[in-house]
C-alpha cells in the first residue's frame, strides 16, 4: 500500500511536472492581435509563424532573458495617411498598448488599405540593452528595425506580395532578428569586432540614411591607387558596373575639379566593409556632422559574395553650409532629401526627369522623377558624365544639379516644380545645342522641341529677366534648328474688297513643320485674309493656313482675349507652324499701336518689329 | 462682340450717315471686328470698321464710276487734308481707348456730310479722290 502510494504519488508528480512543461512549452511566443483585414490565416500558418517565433524566443531565454521577449501580430486598415512618430496612427497606438504588454518584443504590422490587404509591413522593436546584448550600440539598435523591415518586405516579395503569404514574410523578419540576437551573444566582449560584421545590418543602415544602392560586379583590389588630396579612398576597390570599369576615385576626381572649380568645398570618402572596424568610417561620419565643406559625397563599398565578387555601392551626398551657423540653417525639404538620397548621379536623375518633363505632356517635375530610370542615371552619373565632364552638357548639367541641391537644401518650401523651372533655367539653354542631338535625340527631335517650346519657351521671358546673358529667344531656338527668320518678301496678288492688290509679306519666322503656315500682322479684314486666301491659292490645299480669325473663343474682355490670343502662338510655335508676318498696314502714317500684335511679336520674333514703312513690291 | 462698342458705332459713325441720306448695306460684326458699309444712293460707299484685335479704325469713301470701277480714300487723309488742324493721332484709337477718336471721327465726319450732302459741294468728293 504504501508503494502503492508512492506510485500515485509519483505519478501525480510526474503528471503535474508534465503538465507544467506542456503548458510552458505552449506558452505562445508568436501573439496574433486583432487584424482589420478580415483575412484568417491557417493552422500551418500559425504553427509555423509560432515555431519561427519560439526560436527567436529561445534565442533571448539563451542570452539570459527568458519569457521577456515576444512576436507580436498586428493588422489594420489605413483611413488616412496621418502618422505619428513616422508610424501611422493605427500602428503607433498599437506599439504603445504593446509596450505595456511585454518589456522586449518584435511587433508586425500589416497594413491594408483601400488598394488590398497587406499592402505594407510595419516593424517596431524593443531588444534588451545589458547582459549579452549591452554591447549592441546605438546606431545598430535604431538600423535594426530598418533592417528587419527590409528582410520581412523582401520576403514578402519572394513570394509575390500575395497576402496569404503574410506568415514567409514575417517569418522571414523574425529568423534575421534570430541571427542577429545569437551573432551578437556570440561576438559580444570579442576583441576581433571584423568577424561580428553583419553586412545586410550595415547595408540596411545606409540605406536608412538614404543611401543609393547600385550593384556591382568584377569587385577586385586596387593596386597603388590615386591619392588626390579631396578624395580620400579608404576601400582601395576596382569594379563594373554593367560592363564599365569603374574606379571611384579616379573618375570621380574631375567632378570633384569641377565642383571646386564652380566654388563648391568638396570632400569624397570611399570606404568598404572593411573599414567598419576601423577609424575610418567615423572619421567619415564626423565630416559629415562637423566638416566644413559644403558637400561629402560618400560611396560605401559592400561585397557581398566573394567567389562570384559582387557586391553593392551604396553612394550619397551630403550639403553643409560654411560655417556652424550656416549648417543649423541647413534646411532639407523633400527635393532635398532626394537629391541627398541619388547622390552624385542626381545630376544624372534630374536630367532624365527633365527630358521626361520636357517631352510629356500635363506631368509635374515630381512625377517625371518617378519615372527615371535610376540604374541607368546611376551610370550615367558614374560613368558617362564625370569622364565627359568638359562636355558642355556636362558641365552645364553639373552646374544646374547644384544650383537646384543649393537651394534645396537652404529653403524649405522648395518644391519640384520650382525645381524643374531653375533646373531648365540653369542647364537647358546653356546647353540646348548639344543636348538636343545627344540625350534628347532617343526621344525625337519633334517631341523635344515640342517640349521645349511649350514648357520652356512659356518661362523665356522669366528666364530672360533672371539669368544674366541669357538669350535664347524664339527666333534664336529656331535659328539653332537651322530654321527661323527668313527676311524673305512674299508678294501676293489679294483680292480685297474685290479689288485685286498687291501685298507682301515682310519676312517669315520658319517652323519646324513645313505644311503648317500661320499669317500675322495688321489689319484683317484688308489684308490678312486676302493674302490668306491668295497664298492657299498659290499653295494648294495641302497646306494647312490659318490666321487669329480661326482662333475660337475670342472674348469681349481685352485681357482675356490677350491671354487667348498668346496661348493660341504658343500652341502654333510648338505644332512648328511658319508665320508670314505681313507686318504694318502701309496705309496709315504710323504704325500704330496693338496690344495683340505687339505680343505676337515678341512671342515670334522677340519683339523686333517688321520694317516700317513695310517693303510693298509690286506683283506683276 | 461688345454691345457697347456696337452702341457707340451707331451713334457716332451710323447714324450721321442715315441723317445724310446714306443707306445702310452691310453690317458684319465678328469676334475681331465690326464693319458697317453704307451705300448713298447714286455712287457713293462709305466703309467704317473698328478692328478690336488690331485697335486700329479703318475708314473708306469709295466713289464709283460703274459697278467695278471706283476711287478710294481713307478718310484720315480727307480729315486731316480737310482740316490741317487734325492730328492723325486724334483719330485713331490710343489702345483699347478708342471712344475720344471715335468722337473726333464722329464729328468731323459730320463735317464732311455737311460739305457734301449738305451744302451740295459735291465737287468736293471729286477733288478730294484725285
């Protein structure tokens, strides 16, 4: 009996302890909240997401934090584009409530809006900062996030961004946070930090400081090495880019003259991940926050895979002002923090979304970024401009880019339509010539010259009162195409008011569209429309001619019938029409005095008048 | 286009004409211009249009020898060969002010009504064509 007890006693033990080990072994370290999206995952999904998060788990109970960390679950509809903190609304309320609910945690939040479910993952964490994780500095705790962010959005992507893929996405974020935690238990109090390097966590931090990735190829050691006093070339790499060599430092040094050359203070690092450890990176760093010159620009080299060496760059620029004052002015509004985030080769990008701008029509200068290729303006910036440097394109190109990045970063309110009219005022006409027969010539000389009449022509006299020495007027534009004024007479045979009389033409502005002919000058009904009739007799029905009678929508108000009138040569200078300007009416003593023509001609022939009294020949 | 020039026209250009006998033949207003031509009944034509778009008067007395055949002057020669007083610049619009000019045309039409029409100088048309 007794042993009988002892059995039962036994048993219950062992029964309670089996008890208490299912429930611990149960207690779930992955916690799904409430989810707006209505989507309901499966079991496997759960286990899966649980069995991801219990390893996590365990990795924190292993560097002494055991039951304080957890995986939360979150997923909310977005209403509204409010944030707090950089979180939207939902999610940050959500990362307060679970603050209160576990000391160290890891919390997803999915976001769904009005375009589907779970079109975005949010990620906020709380790790440990003593015992085995104490030695984790600042600046990797706050890139952690990003970097968890970053490896939880691409393994979303692997899977094609399908919601019901939600549990590989977070799975993916929750076993990089897995690695760090034991990477950094297992380096931690090392004296060698080279091996505790965590590339994709260095990588993630640039790129948190918006850093441009470009990837790399052929990644080999630089013999020697250029040593220019502005550059200073820590990594002492070689590479490829898309199948053009690439060393930094020597292509970069003759932007670097020119920059200087245009008054720029400019200092260059390149550095790789094995200068993590050393001094070096910051060294970089406090250039950057304390330097005086006005512009750092930093390329970062990773490798990424040593057998079949690639790699990425990771590139920026930095503005500061002169002095310590200037740089607390130092103001970055969004077009700053693009221009900052491109890099050297945002001279490249701007470009491109100029010609976008240029050639399409109704997009903003900030939808026409949108739609650069950014690979190949990387390119362009490393490799096809800097070499061409006193190319003027180049140099007209370098010069604009910093004007637009200086007054980016000094005035808040810029905005990208601003920047589109101080970037074509800057770059566009200095190097108008060469620009159309290179880069714009892919997109077609109409199309460009289209664009630039209608989008650039509209600022001439803006443009004109604001850039010393500026001029390049219509007649200039169109002399450049080797067409415009021609001091050619056209005399005609009219039939006016049914008497048949000569009238000429004083001269003719030549469009790029030779079938295409608008007639100008004064007096209408006596001499425009004859002659417009005359030379459609003369030319056949081919041609199309028009004059300011064909113009609709004609208003009793001056100032309205103006702006109508204006909006009417502009449209006719960019569908290339050639004007016949019949000039004054001989038949006065003067030559009068018209708002409407006068504007026409300073639209057309930058305010120079026909000759008066007008060339009348005689038609035999 | 502007009633009120239509208005204005008709007061100081037309109906000096209807008083003299002149009949009205022609009358076309458009988005740039307004044009009034009367006929007097023998072999005069006398053609007033304002061209809004180009401010400008463009005023005409045509006298004919037959249906095809005619002579031709612009009445700003006539005021101010009439009138040695008369600056060309009186009588044309200054912009889009066109009302003063309108007047001063007003008024030395009627000037010239009163010669011909009036007094019978008929020679006067003649003289004043060569």
């Amino acid at each position: 009996m007794k042993s009988l007890h002892g059995i039962t006693f036994v048993v219950i033990l062992a029964f309670l302890f089996f008890e208490i080990s299912v429930s611990q072994a149960q207690a779930p370290c992955y916690v799904r909240l409430e989810d707006a999206s209505g989507y309901e995952p499966t079991a496997m999904q759960l286990a899966e997401l649980e069995q991801a998060a219990a390893n996590l788990c365990a990795a924190f109970d292993s560097a002494g934090f055991g039951g304080q960390f957890k995986v939360y679950d979150f997923g909310f509809y977005l209403h509204h584009s409010a944030t707090t903190g950089g979180y939207p609304e939902p999610f940050a309320q959500k990362v307060a409530e679970v603050a209160g609910l576990s000391p160290y945690y890891l919390l997803f939040g999915k976001e769904t809006d009005q375009d589907g479910v779970y079109k975005r993952f949010w990620v906020d964490l709380k790790i440990p900062d003593t015992g085995l994780l104490s030695c984790v500095n600042q600046e990797d705790r706050d890139a952690l996030p990003y970097l968890i962010s970053l490896q939880t959005t691409k393994s979303y992507h692997d899977y094609n961004n399908i919601y019901h893929a939600y549990d590989k996405a977070e799975i993916g974020g929750i076993n990089r946070l897995e690695a760090f935690i034991k990477s950094t238990v297992d380096c931690c109090g090392e004296d060698d930090c080279l091996p505790c390097v965590q590339q994709d966590l260095i990588e993630s931090k640039f790129l948190a400081d918006s850093f441009t990735p470009i990837k790399i190829q052929n990644i080999r050691t630089k013999i020697g090495g250029f040593d220019m006093a502005p550059i200073k070339d820590y990594a002492k790499i070689l590479f490829s880019i898309d199948g053009h060599e690439v060393d930094i430092a020597s292509d970069i040094s003759s932007t670097v003259s020119g920059l200087q050359d245009s008054g720029f203070s400019v200092i260059v690092f390149i550095t790789s991940d094995q200068n993590y450890c050393g001094p070096q990176l910051d060294s970089v760093k406090a250039e950057i926050d304390t330097g005086d010159y006005d512009l750092v620009i930093w390329h970062h080299i990773q490798i990424t895979d040593t057998v079949k060496k690639e790699g990425i760059l990771l590139t920026n620029t930095f503005f500061r002002g002169q002095s310590e004052q200037a740089r607390s002015l130092v103001i970055c509004g969004p077009v700053c923090w693009l221009l900052k985030g491109l890099g050297e080769f945002a001279v490249s990008v701007v470009m491109q979304a100029s010609i976008t701008w240029l050639v399409e029509d109704d997009i903003s200068f900030e939808d026409a970024l949108g739609k650069v290729n950014y690979s190949e303006a990387a390119l362009e910036g490393i490799i096809a401009i800097l070499p061409t440097k006193h190319s003027k394109t180049a140099r007209a190109a370098t010069n604009a880019f910093f004007v637009v990045y200086k007054k980016a970063t000094t005035q808040d309110d810029y905005d990208y339509s601003e920047m589109g009219t101080d970037y074509m005022t800057a770059f566009m006409f200095a190097a108008i010539e060469e620009y159309l027969f290179s880069y714009g010539s892919k997109y077609g000389k109409e199309k460009i010259i289209r664009g630039l009449l209608k989008k650039a022509n509209f600022k001439y006299s803006w443009i004109k009162q604001h850039v010393p020495g500026f001029d390049l007027s219509y007649p200039k534009f169109c002399q450049k195409l080797g067409l415009g004024l021609k001091n050619k007479q056209v005399p005609l045979n009219c039939n006016v008011n049914g008497e048949y009389k000569s009238i000429t033409s004083q001269r003719i502005m030549e469009g790029w569209n030779p079938k295409k002919i608008a007639i100008i000058g004064r007096s209408q009904d006596d001499r425009i429309e004859p002659y417009k009739k005359a030379l459609k007799n003369k030319l056949g029905n081919d041609y199309d001619i028009v004059t300011i009678k064909d113009l609709p929508g004609w208003n009793p108000n001056v100032e309205e019938s103006l702006e109508i009138n204006r909006n009417w040569i502009r449209q006719l200078k960019e569908d290339g029409y050639t004007f016949y300007d019949l000039g004054f009416d001989p038949r006065f003593p003067t030559k009068g005095n018209s708002e409407f023509y006068n504007m026409e001609l300073s639209e057309i022939f930058d305010g120079i008048e026909p000759p008066w009294p007008p060339i009348q020949i005689q038609v035999p | 286009m502007n009633e009120e020039i239509e208005k204005n026209v008709y007061n100081f250009i037309e109906k000096p004409l209807i008083e003299h006998g002149l009949n009205l033949v022609h009358k076309e207003s458009y988005n740039l211009a307004l044009t009034v031509t009367y006929f007097y009944p023998i072999n005069i034509k006398i053609r007033f249009t304002y061209e809004y778009v180009d401010m400008m008067f463009v005023f005409y007395i045509y006298t004919f020898k037959s249906e095809y055949v005619y002579k031709e002057k612009m009445f700003w020669k006539i005021f101010t060969e009439m009138d040695p007083s008369v600056v060309y610049a009186e009588i044309q619009p200054e912009g889009r002010n066109y009302l003063p000019a309108l007047q001063k045309n007003s008024e030395l039409l009627k000037r010239f009504l009163d010669l011909v029409f009036v007094q019978g100088n008929t020679e006067l048309i003649q003289e004043i064509l060569e």
